[in-house]
C-alpha cells in the first residue's frame, strides 16, 4: 500500500471547488428547464404582446404595424445564427422558443 500524503490546501481547493459546483449546476438545470418549451400564445405575455403561431393569421386592424412578408425568423429579437428552423429562440420570451413563422408585437426587422 502506498502512503502517498496530499498537502491540506490542495485538498480544502478541491473540497471548495465541490461545493460551488452543486449550487451552479442547479441554477444551469432550472434555466435549461425554461428555456426548453415553446411559447403558448395563451400565455399572459404572449397575449399581452399579440403572439401568433402563424404570421398569415395576425388581424391587421388590431396590428396596426403588422406588415405582410413579417415573421419571427426575420425579426432581430432572434439570437443571429439560430434563425433556422420550424422553433427559434427570442429574446423577447427569455429565450424560449417561438414559431419561425409566428409574430408579435415587438417585431423588429433585421438590417
């Protein structure tokens, strides 16, 4: 059997180290669990900012600034890189995923 002595610092760093890891891969867990779903447009900020699935379907009397052709896979609130698929992630909702071809309020083109 080897007697092989470890210096008490290198064992308090490691043991330090340990315990600020738990408290941060449950912070990482609870805003991956968040950011997983998609939006409901029946969710209170959804409604609030006039959210649909499908942009075709925005009521352009109570959307005043909707145009035809806007859709959330052009919008700026999408992170640059990720606006390719049928869900995308916005910033508007915190990062959780919206409809590419859905459409809110707070649409803003991309330059």
């Amino acid at each position: 059997m080897s007697e092989k002595t470890y210096p008490r610092r290198t064992v308090l760093k490691g043991a330090l180290l340990g315990v600020a890891a738990v408290p941060v891969s449950a912070l990482l867990g609870r805003a991956e669990a968040a950011a997983g779903g998609p939006v409901d447009p029946s969710e209170p900020q959804a409604k609030s900012l006039g959210y649909v699935v499908d942009a075709t379907k925005v009521d352009a009397k109570a959307n005043p600034n909707f145009k035809a052709g806007q859709h959330c896979a052009t919008c700026l609130q999408v992170p640059a890189g990720k606006e390719k698929g049928a869900l995308i992630p916005c910033n508007i909702f915190a990062g959780r995923l919206v409809n590419a071809n859905g459409w809110c309020k707070v649409f803003v083109a991309r330059p």
